[in-house]
C-alpha cells in the first residue's frame, strides 16, 4: 500500500539477512535428521566437522539477526554500537528513575491529583473528553502492581514512568538527529579515521543523555513526574509521536514507512483520548505524514484513510469505555450532562465546557494583552527557571538551525544499488563487523546534495530526502501550535497578579518543552561535533590525536556538567516524598464533624482531596458532600438524584437570591437548600467561599454562621450556641487538629514557605488554614466585645441592684477580661505562625489590647495574672512551635514589667504603630480614629503608666532592701 515516494524499491538488507538466516536454520535442520549409521570414522569426522561449521553459521546467522533488529530499532550508523546505545539508554533511564524514586510522593498532591486517584479507584469518568486512558492504566496498576502502598503512591509511580519514558523518547529523536550528522560529516572521513567515528557517535550518546537529563529534571516537568498527574503521561505519548515521526521520516521501504505510520496515527489516538490538548502537536505532524504520502492518496485514498483512520480509532478506545462509564454509572462529580445523543456530541466539541474555546475576541485588546502577557511569562519561565539562565533556549536554537540546514537532508540513510552490495552488506559486512570488530570495508557514499558530482544519485533519491527535511518544519509547527495556538483556546486569560493562576497556566508549557530540549540536545551534539571536528582537522595537520581525544572529552565534559548542574539546583525543591499536607487536610475537613453531617465545598483543592478519602481510603463515607459549584450547573438534577435519599433539594438547581426561578420555586437559593435540610442532617458546614457573591450576605441574615475548625457551620438563629459553648466545641475542635495520632494536620506541621512559595496548592493549604484561624480569633473578639458592651450597660444603666453589687461587677469584669485575653492568644500565635499576616489582623489585636487596657482598672492584679497564666496553658496550641507566641506574652515581673498594664501598653503600641505604617492601612475602617486613638494613648496614657511603674519598682526593690 505505502509505495514511498521513489517507485520500486529493492529488498533492504535487514530483510535479506533475515531470509538468509531462516534458510540456515532449515537447512541445519534437514541435515540433522539423517542418517549416520555405518559410516567410517574419517567420514563421521568430516560430517561432524561439518555439522560444528553448519551449527556455528547459523549462530553466526542469529547473531547477525539480532544485530539486524537492533539497528533497524535504533538506526544507528555504526552497528557494532547498538549495544552501547542501548546500554547508554538504560543507564539514562535508570538515572532519572532513581531521582524520582527519591523524591516520589506517598499521597495525594494537590491540583487534580486527588480526582483522578479517586476516579481510578471508583473505575468512573468525570468527562468524556479527558482522562479516559489514564483512569484505565491507574486502575489496573492500582490492582494489579504486587506492591503494599496506598492507591496514591501507586498512581505516583505511573507518573514516574512515563516522565521517564518521555526522557528516554527525547534520547532515542536527539540519537537520530545524530545520525544524520554523522551522516553528513561521513563523506569526508577515510578508513583510518575510525576514532574520529567513534568519538563523535559517543559525543552524540552523551548529548543525548543530557538533553534528556535537562528535561526530566527540569523543575516544572519534576513537579508532576512524582504525583498523579496527567500531564506526564500526556508527555510520554508525545514524545513518543516525536520519535515515531522521525522514524517515518528516515525509513526508505515500504514496508517500513507503513509501520511508522500506522504507530503514529495509533499514537496520536492515544494522545487524544488522554488530553485533547495533544490535537496541537498532532496536527502539523498529521500534515506531514500526509504531505509524504499525497501520491499514494493519489492513487488509493481509500485504502490509505481506511488504514490509518482504523490505526487512529483503536487509540480512541478509552473514549468508549468513558461513554459507557457515564451512561451506565453516573456519579456526582461528572463534569458535563451525556443523557442524549445531543448533549454527548455537545461535550466532543466541548460545547458546554469550552476548554478549547476562544477566551474573549482576538480583536479584543484585553486578549491580546493577555495573549502577550502569556507570551512573555513563558520566555521568562523557560529562560529563568526551566533552561539554566539561557543555555537551553541558545542551545535549542543552535539545534534548530544545525538541523534544518545540516542535518536534515540526512535523515534518510543512504541506499547501495547492487545486488552484490547488499548481499556484502547484509552477510559479510555484519559478520565481520560483529565477530571480528573489524571495520567493513564501506560501499561509495552517495548522499550529498549535488547530484550531479556524485554519479547516480536520483531525482527520486532527491526529492525523498527533501521530504525527510519537511520534519524540522512539522516540529517547528508543532512548537508554535503549542505556545500561540494554546494562548488563543485558554479558558481565562493570564493573571500575573495570582500565583496559582500562572502555575496552572504554566502546566501546558511543558508540550512546548518537549521540543525546545530534544532540539537542546541536537543543539550540543552539533556543537560538540563541531569542535571535535576541528580540533581533529588541526591535529591531523600536526600528526597529534592527543588535542583531538581532549577537545571530545571537554566538549562531552560540558553536556555532563549542564545536566547535573539542572539535578542539583531542584532536587531539594523538587522533593515530594513527605508531601502528606493533601491528605491531612482533608482529615482535618471532615475529622471534626459529627455524624451524619452535610459539607458544602466549592474549592477544587478542598473537593479533589476529599473525595479521595471518601473513595480510595473509605474515610467518613457518612458525610454528605456537595459541590456548589456543580449544584449551580442546569444537568444537576441527574447527578442530585444520588443524593435523594440523604437531602431535599427544593428545586432543579443553585440559584443567586434574586433568580426569578428561585422565585417562581423552580429553582431554589441558598437559604431555601439549607432550611430544607438543616433538621434532617446532623449538621451543615461550609468549607471555603459559596459560589455567588450576595449568597453569604443572605446566608447571613436567616441563618448564623459560626466557625468551627476548617469549616463554618450554619444554625437558626433561634438555636445558636452561647458564647460558653462555642468556646468548648472550638477548643476541642482545635485540640483534636493538633493531635499527632490522628494523622491530621497541625499548626506546627504546615507547610514551609521557603519550599511552598505563592501559586502552589501546598500554599493554598497553609493559607485556607491560617485564614480559618484568623476568622476563629476575631469571631472570639466580637464576642468579647458584645460581654464588654453587655458588661457596660449592666454596670452602669438603669439596674440599682447590679450598679452597688461589686461582686457582680467584679465576677463580669473578670468574665469579659477572660474573653479577651482568650482573643488576644489567639490573635498572638496568628501573628506569630504567619509572616504574611494582614493589616487586618495587626488592627485586631491592638484592639484587644486597647479594651483590656480600658478595662484593667476594673480587676485587681491577682486576678489579672491568673488570667494571664491560664490563657497558655488550657490553649490547645501547646507545643514547642509556640515559644515565640510565649516570648510575647506576660510573663510576670521578670520580664522588667511589674505592672501587667504596662505590657498591655507596650503590645499595644508596638501593635498598632506597625499596622499604621503598612501601606494598606489607610483602607482600614474609621483609620482616622485610629490613629486619634493610638497618639491619646502614646501621649496620656504612658507617662501614667510609666510613673506607677517607677512607684511600684521603687516599693518593689525597697521591699528587698535588708
């Protein structure tokens, strides 16, 4: 069927030398068999004598097969290196394998890692269009790997793999670019110059490993080479079409041509049906292989589209395990509505969910200055963070060129006519190359490009090497496709301003990637053969090949040093083997909640994780949880029905309050859902924002929001907790997040700044946690607020009985200076566990302090320092990580403070002076009496305090005196 494009071909040595091998092998059989009765001895010697030579040729024939094989899978130009190529691979592989054994994650990471390892354990689909393939290799590894670990660590190793496999594709494409310039660079080269061949094939292996060195560990590709993501197999299904494609584009006959074509049409199924943004680089490398094949179309087009198309369906496979899965077990987390037909080819085309949907008009200038602004964000990470400050773009760019100039044309090996030549080739030269490592003597080159100073050299020879040549242009293409093409079908525009809006943009980059280091790779294999090339020209005139063997060793030295010099700088960032911060969050979720309860998250961090749990680790299968943003979607109600036995949903969707379906009782809001369902459940918590933004304010104003750990939990306003209560279910609640043995998450076990910087989901974790923290600490300072403003009017209103009972008086004081101080710790371990507290939080401890300063007059000294010392030591944050929180707290007359009010003044002032510096203060509310407040206090209040102070020192140090 695929007859090339230079007419009839001879038979390829490969296929001579197997035909003459299986003829060996029947013979010796034959001959075997007969018989060798009454024979004299001379002849048994001879026939003996003879069957050892007959048994040695068909070794001789096997060994040459393999050799055969070998070079037909590597194309290598010297087959006596197959061997040394193969091993370089392994070694190669191995290397990176080991770097990610050391550094693979136990659980889950953040992102989408967690719906995808709960999706594999289930055996569903959250989309039709995505994930398909990986969910099918993850549940079959998950089954079937002979391994203990959790279905985490499992799904992390096939990330592992495949990354290494994707760095060992990029080895094996750079390899065949060195082919080419060995081939290239061969016609000048005589007989004796075997060590020059050597060393620049060698120079091409170490090129090789260091080109796929610096993309396996470069810092964005190592970060999802070691959790459950998709993207490395994404990576190793197009590296692997890259290899695929220049095997199409070097092979000459046929028969081979069919099969590279076959694999990659195969190949670019698979990619799809595991994430559809592989469509970018298959689509220049689809033009090429039709561009190769246009005369055969020409003749039989449908026999060609049959076989490809039906090479191209088998890869899309895992979409109809995807559609049955959706059809027949529907689940609560899937994306998209696949009832009908309609709406099944309505999620093909990503009709509902327009992930490859143009984000605004191109014409817009807002696109187009996020379009630039994603541009120059990749520049910035693939020169700063990715390519070692440069190197690797430069050397990619040098590879590009070398190889669209160079090395191109020479894809294509070159092809000897005769029929003695090839059978010379095939038997005597492998021979003689294989068991006697004797160099063959070569047949006359034919592969320059004039054709007319080389003899017969075809025009059909010709025009198929300029062919192969077109495969720098479908790479070139592909690269842009990739860079540009993703920039105009994004979901959202880039927003530098968010972190984690870049990294999840960022994640794409690594198509492009893929490209710029295998062309990085060729880049230095050029390179090096360059100066080796020269330096050897300059030795040959000298007659010296000790400059020539040191210039190699240097150049091979260099390409060594720039991939190791990639694995030290991100190895220690790079580490994810005590990552648990996913798992224990989401313990820490559903840990303090009692039975039965209902959970409402909308965060896709907090919603992957948690189903997780629930599907992989069985944990809480009791809590109900629920998306809001899928509540909000129209298909809702074929996934709310799984629920039905559990919840009331009052309508077919989520809603905003003022929805004119909301209020014709179609759809329902917020506060309908949770009136409906608050007395059936044993609770209903809210983790992370609600989906619409005046569905908290109307939350709000029926229902009172209390936080209660990582959640905020809703009641009636008629059932709310007193202060009293809420302050033993919150300690409990924190005391039990602090608890080592319940593998939760604790304030000490956070995760590290200098590692998890902005824009990781480790990041994300640590913030949601201190923001609850944050709410817990002003909520307990409302509170206090609400006793001291119940405390004032008690004391001083219209009640005579309370106004002249002092012990009342003395009993309430000490009551709403216990709530304080308890806001007041809480405020003091935020500020000191987070070195990005908020202005916020600063203006909310100093007003702590100012109220306990106004109040001190109304307690005695004894009453205020057992206070002071019961508030650390019934804290549920008791522990080692709280010295600096202590450090700040009173601590008696040791602390050169005789007079409690006297550190109340000196917090205050330190507390307030540093929030009123900060450039966001003056967005503060009523700021201005704030700093009226804060010079009063300074100016009046000090010198008081200083001069009791000095009275009570004197009276303290005379009390000494002897």
């Amino acid at each position: 069927m695929f007859e090339g494009s230079t007419g009839r071909h001879p038979v390829q040595p490969i296929f001579e030398a197997e035909k003459l091998s299986a003829a060996a092998v029947t013979t010796s059989r034959r001959r075997v068999s007969s018989s060798s009765r009454w024979l004299p001895p001379s002849q048994l010697q001879r026939r003996a004598e003879r069957r050892a030579a007959q048994a040695q040729e068909v070794t001789d024939r096997f060994k040459v097969l393999f050799a055969s094989v070998s070079a037909r899978a590597l194309s290598l130009p010297s087959h006596r290196h197959d061997l040394v190529t193969w091993v370089w691979l392994w070694v190669t592989c191995g290397l990176i394998m080991a770097s990610y054994w050391t550094t693979l994650g136990e659980v889950i990471a953040g992102g989408d890692s967690g719906k995808l390892v709960a999706e594999a354990c289930r055996l569903d689909t959250l989309r039709l269009t995505q994930y398909p393939l990986l969910t099918l290799l993850q549940r079959l590894v998950i089954l079937c790997l002979p391994v203990a670990g959790s279905p985490s660590w499992k799904a992390n190793i096939i990330s592992a793999i495949c990354t290494t496999m994707a760095a060992g594709c990029l080895f094996l494409c750079i390899v065949v670019f060195g082919q080419a310039r060995h081939r290239c660079y061969h016609p000048s080269m005589s007989s004796s110059n075997d060590s020059l061949a050597t060393a620049t094939s060698t120079t091409t292996l170490v090129a090789a490993a260091a080109g796929a060195g610096l993309f396996a560990w470069s810092p964005l590709v190592w970060r999802y080479a070691v959790s459950a993501e998709v993207f490395a197999l994404n990576n190793a299904l197009l590296a692997l079409l890259l290899y695929t494609t220049l095997r199409f584009a070097s092979s000459w006959t046929s028969q081979d041509r069919r099969f590279w074509a076959c694999t990659t049409t195969l190949l670019c199924g698979l990619a799809l049906a595991n994430q559809h943004t592989a469509i970018l680089v298959e689509v220049p490398v689809v033009f090429y292989l039709a561009w190769c094949l246009r005369r055969d179309l020409a003749r039989q087009p449908s026999g060609i589209i049959i076989e490809l198309g039906r090479w191209f369906i088998l890869g899309l496979f895992p979409l109809v395990y995807a559609l049955l899965s959706v059809l027949w077990r529907p689940q609560i987390g899937r994306l998209g509505n696949m009832i009908t037909w309609q709406e099944i080819w309505s999620q093909l085309r990503q009709g509902e969910f327009p992930d490859l949907q143009p984000a605004s008009d191109p014409d817009d200038v807002t696109y187009r200055e996020s379009a630039y602004c994603s541009q120059g964000a990749y520049a910035w990470d693939l020169i700063l963070r990715q390519g070692q400050w440069g190197l690797v773009p430069l050397l990619a760019l040098l590879g590009y060129v070398a190889a669209t100039v160079f090395t191109a044309p020479f894809l294509l090996p070159p092809r000897y006519r005769g029929e003695r030549a090839k059978v010379t080739r095939a038997t005597d030269g492998y021979i003689q190359q294989i068991l006697t490592n004797v160099p063959a003597p070569q047949p006359p080159c034919t592969h320059t490009k004039d054709a007319r100073s080389q003899g017969p050299y075809h025009k059909a020879e010709a025009k198929a090497r300029q062919e192969s040549h077109h495969v720098i242009w479908a790479l070139g293409g592909a690269w842009v496709l990739s860079l540009f093409a993703f920039d105009f079908f994004s979901p959202e525009p880039l927003n530098e301003s968010v972190e984690l809006s870049y990294n999840m943009m960022a994640r794409f980059w690594m198509q492009a990637n893929l490209l710029v280091f295998m062309l990085a790779g060729v880049g230095m294999d050029w390179l090096s053969c360059v100066v080796a090339r020269g330096q050897w020209q300059v030795g040959r005139q000298q007659d010296s090949r000790f400059s020539f063997n040191l210039t190699a060793s240097l150049a091979q030295a260099v390409c060594v040093v720039l991939a190791l010099w990639q694995f030290q700088q991100h190895f220690a960032m790079s580490g994810q083997y005590a990552n648990t911060y996913s798992e224990k969050y989401a313990r820490s979720l559903l840990a303090p909640l009692p039975p039965d309860s209902l959970l409402l998250v909308n965060h896709k961090l907090q919603w992957n994780s948690l189903r997780y749990m629930q599907s992989c680790k069985n944990y809480r299968l009791d809590v109900t949880i629920l998306k809001l943003s899928l509540m909000s979607l129209p298909w809702w109600p074929s996934l709310g029905s799984h629920h039905s036995g559990k919840v009331i949903f009052p309508g077919t969707h989520h809603v905003p309050e003022n929805h004119c379906l909301a209020r014709g009782g179609q759809a329902f809001a917020m506060h309908q859902f949770v009136d409906a369902n608050i007395d059936r459940v044993g609770g209903i918590f809210v983790a992370g924002n609600l989906t619409f933004s005046q569905t908290e304010e109307q939350l709000r104003s029926v229902f009172t929001m209390l936080p209660m750990g990582l959640n905020m939990q809703l009641f009636r306003r008629e059932d709310v907790w007193t202060m009293k209560e809420w302050l033993k279910r919150i300690f409990e609640t924190w005391h039990l997040l602090q608890q080592h043995s319940q593998n939760l998450l604790s304030l000490a076990e956070l995760p590290a700044l200098d590692k998890y910087q902005r824009g990781k989901w480790e990041y994300e974790i640590r913030r949601d946690y201190l923001d609850h923290l944050a709410e817990t600490a002003a909520h307990a300072l409302d509170e206090a607020i609400g006793h001291q403003n119940l405390y004032n009017r008690s004391a001083g209103g219209g009640n005579d009985d309370m106004t002249h009972s002092p012990t009342t008086t003395k009993m309430s004081s000490t009551l709403v200076l216990k709530h304080f101080l308890d806001a007041a710790w809480w405020l003091e371990v935020l500020v000191a566990h987070d070195p990005e507290h908020t202005t916020h939080t600063l203006n909310n401890l100093g007003l702590a302090y100012y109220h306990l300063l106004y109040l001190s007059p109304t307690v005695s000294l004894a009453t205020a320092e057992a206070q002071l010392r019961r508030v650390p030591r019934v804290s549920p944050f008791n522990d080692a990580s709280l010295a600096t929180t202590a450090s700040q707290w009173y601590r008696g007359p040791g602390r050169q403070e005789t007079d409690w009010r006297m550190w109340l003044l000196n917090r205050l002032e330190y507390t307030w002076g540093t929030c009123l510096t900060r450039p966001d203060a003056q967005q503060l509310p009523e700021v201005g009496k704030l700093q009226q407040q804060h010079k009063m206090i300074v100016a009046r209040m000090r010198p008081l305090l200083e001069k009791k102070e000095n009275l009570a020192s004197r009276k303290f140090r005379g009390a000494d005196d002897p």
